[in-house]
C-alpha cells in the first residue's frame, strides 16, 4: 500500500530473501522441508538428534567416531553453574517458563570464561555447552518449581533420554525417548524463522553467542512463533473442560476474527512436514493405548479451518498432543522447543560468523515530512 510519500508500506519482511545459507531450505509449495540437503521425513525415520545437530554444525552426518566425539562432549559439557541453579530457585512462581529459560540462558553467559571469545573454536565450544546445558535448565526449573531438587543426567545417555530423566526422576521407555527424539530432530531448524533471524541479527554485530540466543528465545517466546504450542494445548483442555464439540467451539472462533493457534504459515501454503510426521506419531500413540482423544479432537478442528479458511496446521499443531501424551506439562512445550532449536540458532551462528557483515535494513519512513519546532509555551 503506497502512502501519501509514494512509499510502500512495508510489513513483516514476507518473500525478502535477507541472507544465504547452507542449513535447511523450505519449500512452501511443495511442503518440503530438508536440512543441508537431507529431507526432514528421512533424517526423522533415520537419524537421532545429536546426529542432527553434527549435520547442522559441521555439513554432514557424522561416521560413529565423530558422533561419539560429540556425545562425548556435549556430555562433559551438561553440569548447570550452580549461580544458575541459584537463580532457578529464585525466580517468582508467576514467571513465564520461557521468561525463565531466557534469564538462565543470559546468566550461562555470565559464568562462561569463553563468553566474549570469538574464535571459531570458542564458539564452537560454546554452542556445545550451550545445547548441553539448556535441557538441564528446563528440566531443573520444572523440578524447583514443584519443590523437588534438581537431578544429576546419566551419564551415557542421549539428549532425548536424559532430558525426560532428568525431568521426571524415571528412566523412560523406548517409545518415549524415541518420540521425543524425533520431535527433536523436526524442530532443530527452519529456514529464517523470527528467532533464527533475531539470532543471526544480534550475532552480526559481534555480540556474543549468549546474548544471541537469549534474544532468539525471546523471540520464540510469542504466540505468532514458537509460542503456540502451548496455546493449542489450552484450546484443546478448553474444549475438553466445557465438554465443547470442536467444530463449533473452533467456528466460533473463527466468527470471532480470532487466530486458531497452530494454524497459518508464513512460507508453507501446504502442510508443514513436520505437522504431518506428528500427526502420524499422535494417531499411532493414540491407538497404542485406545485413548483417542485428543487426535478426535485435533482432526475435527484441522478439518473445520481448513474447509473454512483454507488454512492447514504448522509443526505447533501437533507437537501439543504429541508431548501432552507424553506427560509433559503444556507450559513446557515451547522451552521444550527452544532446545531443540538451540541447534539451529547456533549452527546459523556459526555460518554467521564465518563471513560476518552487519544486518542493518532499512525502514520505508511514512510518517510526517517538513515541521519545524514551536516554542513550548506556543504549542497547544
Ligand atoms: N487463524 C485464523 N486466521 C488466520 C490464521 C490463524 N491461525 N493465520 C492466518 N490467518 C489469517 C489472518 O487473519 C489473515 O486474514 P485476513 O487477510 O482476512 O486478515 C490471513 O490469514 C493472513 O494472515 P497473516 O497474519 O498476514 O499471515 P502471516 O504470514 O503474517 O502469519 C502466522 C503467519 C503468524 C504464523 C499466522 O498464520 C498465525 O498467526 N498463526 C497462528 C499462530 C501460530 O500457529 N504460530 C506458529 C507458526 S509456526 C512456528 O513459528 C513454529
């Protein structure tokens, strides 16, 4: 829309390609999403997070030697500073998790004698500490808040497995450790999405890894991104508490003009991959254990905005059901996010810095040319 200047008003940054990069590409068309040219279906079937993260971080999948040099490492790394733990056990009962997870993200950095190195190697050691150290942070904060202490990972353990330990005080099972992993791979990158972009904004101007970071769990924070899949998780209790049928409930909605969370893309025009893979896991678990539903549930308001507003789900849609079956508590579903997406961030950090120029656009000026200043005496 052109203003009275002849500019554009510009909004939201939609179809600007803004940089380039090697990590993971979209396609929005097709519904193809593939990270450094691996699809999202097979690394998902096919690889585990910490093989995900050696792809993102170095170019290709890792052979054994080197998958276990990072398992290694991330292992040595996962001991929370106990100033961090200290700050967990203050913070007040209201706080927003994600509130939370970004203030213990920003204190790592304050205990980290490497915060403000830039070689490669430092930033290499520390996007490791900080991937290691973010469950630790999620899963402790949940324990302090319901008055339990934090608990110790096991030692030999993958990521997926040691965060649901670490979290519930139980070894989980095959499935759970599985499917947690694979929502782990989904969620480690995505193209340029806010926060990435924050992160690679705030990394241009030779800022530090933690402060980048901080600012992209900020980002993810919001509703419009990483944030909706808690507020899905609520639409769904809701419906559930009020005893509500789906479709009138998510019509209402829309009638409303309200946004149904989960729903809409800024890229994809189709189903997000990713939303399909979790659906497929959310029916599966559903009829493992004969208790459909939430899918009923989900399904019946899928099919309602889609016929309705021509709208399909996005990867939050369905990772609600899929961590609410597995007991995870909804106010933990988009920190739960953010550790996954540590990898990407730090990967995209990475590239960043490897040949690094300050991302500083321009705004189109719309407002008000000409004025010259009145004394204030004179000004009504
Ligand atoms: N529910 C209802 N209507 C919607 C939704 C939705 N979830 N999403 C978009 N629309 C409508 C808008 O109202 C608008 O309609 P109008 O043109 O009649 O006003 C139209 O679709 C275009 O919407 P925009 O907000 O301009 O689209 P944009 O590309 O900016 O938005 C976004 C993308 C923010 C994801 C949006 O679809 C949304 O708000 N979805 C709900 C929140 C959500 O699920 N976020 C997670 C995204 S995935 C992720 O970040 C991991």
């Amino acid at each position: 829309m052109a203003n009275k200047n002849g500019s554009e008003k510009v909004r939201g940054l939609e179809g600007v390609i803004a940089l380039s990069s090697e990590l993971s590409s979209i396609d929005g068309e097709e519904g193809k999403l593939v990270y450094r040219g691996y699809d999202i279906y097979d690394l998902a079937e096919n690889a585990s997070f910490e093989e995900v993260v050696y792809l993102l971080w170095n170019g290709d999948l890792p052979n054994q030697g080197e998958l276990d040099a990072l398992k290694r490492d991330l292992r040595a790394a996962r001991e929370l500073p106990e100033p961090v733990i200290d700050i967990l056990r203050k913070v007040p009962d209201t706080a927003h998790p994600m509130a939370v997870l970004r203030t213990a993200v920003s204190a790592l950095g304050l205990y980290d004698d490497e915060a403000d190195a830039d070689t490669p190697e430092a930033n290499r050691r520390k996007a490791t500490r900080l991937l290691a150290r973010t469950p630790a942070i999620i899963a402790a904060y949940a324990r302090l808040r319901d008055g339990k202490e934090p608990i110790a990972p096991l030692s030999e353990a993958s990521m997926a497995f040691n965060f649901l330990y670490m979290l519930n005080g139980e070894e989980p099972g095959t499935a759970a450790e599985d499917t947690f992993d694979t929502c782990l791979v989904l969620h480690a990158d995505h193209g340029l999405n806010a926060s990435t972009f924050t992160s690679r904004v705030i990394g241009s101007t030779l800022s530090d890894m933690y402060s980048a970071v901080s600012g992209a769990i900020g980002a993810l924070k919001g509703p419009l991104h990483g944030g909706a899949n808690r507020e899905v998780m609520r639409m769904l209790l809701d419906i559930d508490e009020k005893g509500a049928d789906p479709v009138d409930y998510v019509n209402e909605k829309l009638e409303n003009k309200e946004r149904v969370m989960g729903f809409g893309h800024r890229v994809y025009r189709t189903m997000d991959p990713r939303a399909a893979i979790l659906r497929d896991r959310v029916k599966a678990l559903s009829e493992e254990r004969g208790a459909t539903k939430w899918y009923d549930y989900s399904m019946a308001i899928l099919n309602t905005v889609k016929s309705e507003k021509g709208l399909d789900p996005n990867v939050d849609f369905f990772s609600a059901s899929t961590y609410y079956m597995m007991g995870l508590d909804p106010d933990l579903f988009t920190p739960i996010f953010a550790l996954s997406r540590s990898a990407g961030w730090t990967a995209h950090l990475l590239e960043q810095w490897e040949d690094n120029r300050l991302i500083r656009p321009r705004a189109a000026y719309v407002g008000k040319t000409g004025r010259t200043v009145t004394p204030i005496s004179e000004r009504a």
